[in-house]
C-alpha cells in the first residue's frame, strides 16, 4: 500500500495543473488517468485536436477568399491522412510534454482506473493489470465530461459520432448533419464545411449558440449560414433510422419547409452539450454528494462534503472550460497546502472558435437584462477599424457592459478574427477593477484590432475618434 499527501483522479487540465502545483508546493502527489500521459479530454479529444484541424478549415476559407483580392489559388486538395497525422502529432507533441513534466517533479503516475474505498483511500486498477491501494490525506476529483447522447438520438451505427468520432476524421461525407448549434457543433461543422462537406445544422431553439449575445451571435450567423447547406432553428430532430445509403432523419419545427420534414444524410454529428462523470466508482464510501444537476456538490474553496476530498472542473459545474478547471484545481492544491484562498473570479472567458471567432467574459448584456440590472452598453463596429479594413474583415464587432455610475468595465465582448486573443485584456481589465476611463487612456498600438477595445471605451464618452456616437 501507498501513501501520498495529494492524490489527484482525472489527469486533464484541471488534473494535471493541480499534481502539478502540488509536487510544486513540496506535497507527495499521485495522478491517476487511462491515458498514458496527463491531458485529458482537452488534449486528447476535445480542444487541442479540434483547434488543429480549424486551423486548416481557416487556412482552407482564406485562400477561397483571397480570389476577391487578386490572389487566385486552385481548389485545394485534401490529404486526410497527412491532416489526421498534424493533428495527431500536435497531441502527441503536448502530452509528450506534460509526461515529461510529471516526471520532473517527481509525481507518480498511474495509469488506470480509481474507486474510493472512503475518505482516505482508493483503488486502481491498473490499465497494464494488477491493482494498487492506495492511502492519501487529500483527494482531487477531476474526472471531467463526456459527451451528452440523448436516448433519441442514440443509433448504433458508427456515422452518428459525437465529437470524438467527428475529430478523428474518418472522411469528408458529401452530406453532414450537426445535430447542436452549441459551440462544438458550429465548430467541427464549420471544419466539415471547409472541408467539402454540404453541412445542416439544426438547433432546437431560435438562434445558434444559446445564451451568448445576440448582436455578437449575428455577425457570427451571418457567415455560418453562408457557410453551410442549410441551418435549421426552433426545429428539433424526432427520430433517425440507419439505411443503407445514409441516416434518414425526422425533423419537426419551424425550420422544416418545402417537404423537408425527412432528410437522408451521410453522417451525424450530434453535439448537444456534455453531462459530468460525477458517478465515480466508490463515491457513496464517502459523503461527497451530487446536486440535483448532476454535478458534485463542492463550495468555494473546492471542497466537498467529505473535508479530505476536492472536485474540480467539469464535474463541478458550469462553464466547463479547461482553463476554469486549471484554475480551480490551483484553488484547491493551495486550500490543502493550508492558504487562506477561495476561487471568486469575476470573468472567465469563453471562446468560440469558428471563422469568425466570437469571445466574451464577465457580465453579458444577455445576463443583465435577464437580472434587472442597469448598464450603459459601448460598441464599436470593426468597419471603422482600419486593420479590419486591411484584413477585409469588416463584420466584426467590440461591445463593452459598463456600470453606468462607477463607469467600472462589467463585461467584455467581441466577435471577429482574432476575438479568442484580444478577449484577454477585457478580463484582465475586469478583474483589475477598470474603468471606461483607465481603458480610453491605455494607448493600443495602430494599426491593430486591439484598439478596438480602445475606441468602444471612447465611444462610451461619445468621444470615438473613428465613429460618430454622441454621448446619450
């Protein structure tokens, strides 16, 4: 039997940033994954691999549209295979690294599944076999989530995939459903529709990606349904059937017209959230507890009702990001290594990255109508901007919610190229405290996309150099 201070199950980048923190911090640590190195669904199956394959899919839209500015290449050809191995490569490469990392500092790790035996230890059972129990004095949860399959939608026939089948690229089907307008769906279909593929989407309620803003969410439709064969909204999918030539789907709703009630598809895509792996073996020898949504129960500190035991990321709640996860997993290393910290972060970012990309952090316009609050509202349209000009990339868009009395920067919206990099300095601008005032007088660099953060804090004081917006 094994004794460790820390034992952390789960080894993505929630897992891995807090194993990590605590080898750092002087802690005897133990990770525990099935995979063979720490990274977890992001790494593996999730963000890394996807972002790869959107770089090719943007690689792929600019050189089409490079023909509008004298620049005219041949229709590109794909080689999946060589696309398959970059993308592999780029995994390969990260959790080569993260490895290599845990062995710097010492850490052990297992690779394997755990069960908890209660409180203060746990079983693995090893991917090699054999067993190990192990002892520990604190315990991280960071098994992370899994893709939501519906029982409806659930075929048992390999062209319904669910984004982990859709990233391993098993070819580019004529025909593509996405079953989702969520984040994941715009994103692997807007890679299909690069691709080749004559893409649908279809979301069940009025506009694509729920619960972002509207005036962002537009200028990202505008492009998504240039893009795609057809993007079907208020409408659901009520069954689907494997044929020999394809999946015949029924749709109902307002988005089925001119007798598209059944439609035939190569493949499904169906990516309609993601549900928590908070059934982990053993939880019920403790008294951690899941709440009514599924999540485990943990409070500010990270801690579950069980005092020895942590959860973090996916398991824990929304938004399941991994860059909240890393932090919450820091959170909780430095909670056990006995500081006095909570995790309370006013703006965590969220990045949608389809063509263009659509970003925002803090307080949304969606969430303070939705609260009653009174906000003052800044916007300044990329036509305006002369580095969107020089990019021809002009139905972009930066918003800023400001508190209309202490004028102090709420929250920070953009859509457009570029938007997943500049959303960086509206958080840090939030959790600095800053104000409309502090944002006018940084001084950006010209020509950049940066200054239209800039600008949107001066057309707050109707003082825009580059746009008429008279102070209301």
């Amino acid at each position: 039997m094994s004794a460790y201070q820390l034992v952390v199950v789960g080894g993505g980048p929630g897992g891995y940033a807090a194993a990590f923190l605590g080898a750092d911090l002087g802690l005897t640590t133990a990770l525990i994954d099935t995979e063979v190195n720490p990274g977890g669904v992001c790494v593996y199956r999730g963000c890394i691999p996807s972002k790869a394959l959107l770089h090719i899919a943007k690689l792929v839209d600019e050189s089409r549209h490079a023909k509008a500015w004298g620049v005219e290449f041949g229709e590109p050809k794909i080689d999946l295979d060589k696309m398959r191995d970059f993308k592999n490569s780029v995994v390969k490469r990260l959790t080569s690294g993260t490895g290599q990392l845990a062995k710097a500092r010492k850490i052990t790790y297992i690779q394997g599944w755990a069960t908890l035996l209660g409180p203060h230890a746990l079983k693995v059972e090893k991917t090699g076999g054999g067993e190990e129990t192990i002892e520990f004095e604190h315990a991280i949860l960071a098994t992370g989530s899994t893709p939501a399959m519906p029982p409806m939608l659930k075929v048992d026939d390999p062209r319904v995939m669910d984004s982990t089948g859709a990233l391993d690229l098993p070819e580019i089907p004529k025909s593509m459903l996405v079953v989702g307008g969520g984040y994941i769906g715009l994103e692997l279909g807007s890679v299909y529709a690069a691709l080749g593929s004559a893409v649908t989407v279809v979301e069940m309620t009025a506009g694509l990606l729920p619960g972002a803003d509207r005036d962002l969410v537009d200028v990202l439709a505008k492009r998504i349904v240039a893009k795609m064969k057809s993007v079907m909204l208020n409408t659901r999918v009520t069954k689907m059937v494997p044929e020999k030539k394809g999946i015949k789907v029924t749709f109902e709703g307002d988005g089925v017209k001119d007798g598209g009630q059944e439609q035939l598809f190569d493949r499904v895509l169906v990516s309609v959230g993601r549900r928590p792996n908070s059934k982990v073996p053993g939880l019920d020898s403790t008294r951690v507890r899941i709440n009514e949504k599924g999540f485990i129960a943990v409070d500010e500190q990270l801690r579950t009702d069980e005092p020895s035991i942590f959860a973090i990321g996916d398991v824990v709640g929304e938004p399941m990001l991994a860059h909240k996860a890393s932090h919450e997993g820091r959170v909780a290393v430095e909670v056990i290594a006995g500081e006095n910290v909570a995790f309370e972060s006013r703006a965590i970012p969220a990045v949608v990255f389809t063509d263009p990309e659509l970003a925002w952090c803090g307080l949304t316009e969606t969430q303070a109508a939705n609260e009653g609050r009174t906000v003052a509202i800044a916007k300044f349209p990329w036509g305006a901007s002369g580095r969107a000009l020089t990019i021809d990339r002009t139905d972009g868009l930066t918003k800023l919610i400001i508190d209309p009395e202490t004028e102090r920067i709420l929250g920070v919206g953009l859509v457009g190229p570029g938007a997943g990099e500049l959303i960086a300095e509206g958080v840090l601008a939030i959790e600095m405290g800053a104000n409309a005032t502090d944002l006018k007088l940084s001084i950006h660099p010209h020509p950049t996309l940066t200054e239209t953060l800039m600008e949107s804090a001066e057309v707050f004081f109707g003082q825009a150099t580059h746009v008429y917006r008279p102070k209301r």
